[in-house]
C-alpha cells in the first residue's frame, strides 16, 4: 500500500474483560431455559413472536507485527433478537452482551401495547427523544461503515480528512475508543 505509514509501536494494553466464564459454561439446556422464559412472557401477554434469532460466539485474536507487538484476548459475546407482534402493530427488540442476557422482554412489551394506543402526528419541526434501540440503530445506520479505518484510508467515508474537528453538535461527543463500551477490547481490528 502505498500510503501506509508503520505498524502500531509497543506500548501497554488496557486490561479489558473480554470473556465470559459463566457464558462460556452455559449448556444448552441453560439456553434452551432462557429463550423458553422468553417465550412464555411473550405468550402470557397475548403477543406473537414472528421473528427472533440467538448467538453465541467465542473468539480467540492475536495481534503480532514486525515493531514488537505481540498481544493476544479471549472474548465473548451472545446476541438475541426478535420481533413482537400484537394486533396490528410489531417492535423490534434485542440485547447483546459479553455474558449472560436479561433482555428487557417486558418493557418491549409495554411499548408494543403503547403502540396499539398511538396517535398520527402531523408533520412538523419538533424535538424528539429516540429510546434505546431507536438511537443505537439510527447511529449504526447514519455513521456504521463511515467510522471504519478502511473506508477512511480509502477516501469513501465522510469522515475523511476530519480529525479534531467539530462535526455535530457540542451536546454530542463521539470517541473512537476500541478500549470502552459494552465491546470493549485490549485493540481494535486494525490492532491499535
């Protein structure tokens, strides 16, 4: 690659958790519990599941490089998801996490009753306030593949050239930061 520059240097890595033991330890049995508790809180409040889908995976990486780096994790991670339906309205939910769910199934459930009472609103310019899932999906639709150190090196992201610059609002603070968060690793995929 003509523009590379050097590899990462040596330095110390951020003692992350990134693996679950009583993940790892659960049977399928201990699933088979879970999504059953699932389903019978589903089926108590008179909804449908019409869609839902659980992993489970392990992974074991290891960052190496001609600079001295030599760095390994262990991590875990289980994801649920699913779509609710009641009458004739349906809502998406899910959980994910390095170890064991506890998937907020019953405030899902509140929102889809809500959604059987909600009213049409006229179009028109007002605040908003996005739950949880609304936020995270707009994020990961709106800036997902920009924020990718490839689609940067290869120019075809917006955030191109905008390091240390202003970009939205100064209520909202964005960091790239492989190290924190519900996913947090010791280094990223590009091994920083």
């Amino acid at each position: 690659d003509p523009k590379f520059v050097s590899f990462a240097k040596p330095r110390k890595y951020p003692n992350v958790v990134a693996f679950d033991k009583k993940l790892a330890n659960c049977d399928t049995t201990d699933i088979y519990k879970f999504l059953n508790g699932i389903i019978k809180t589903v089926d108590d409040s008179k909804a449908q599941i019409i869609y839902s889908a659980y992993s489970r995976s392990f992974n074991e990486a290891q960052i190496v490089n001609s600079e001295g780096v030599d760095v390994s994790e262990k991590s875990s991670w289980n994801s649920i998801g699913y779509e609710l339906l009641k009458g004739n309205g349906s809502y998406d939910g899910s959980d994910s996490g390095r170890g064991i769910l506890k998937p907020e199934i019953k405030q899902d459930l509140e929102m889809l009753d809500r959604l059987q009472k909600k009213e049409t609103v006229k179009t028109a310019e007002m605040p908003i306030l996005l739950g949880r899932t609304a936020l995270c999906d707009f994020f990961a639709t709106a800036l997902g593949s920009n924020i990718a150190a490839d689609k940067i090196q290869k120019k075809q992201s917006c955030f191109v050239n905008k390091k240390n610059k202003k970009l939205f609002d100064s209520n909202l603070t964005i960091y790239d930061d492989g190290t924190y968060g519900s996913r947090a690793t010791k280094f990223d995929d590009e091994g920083t």
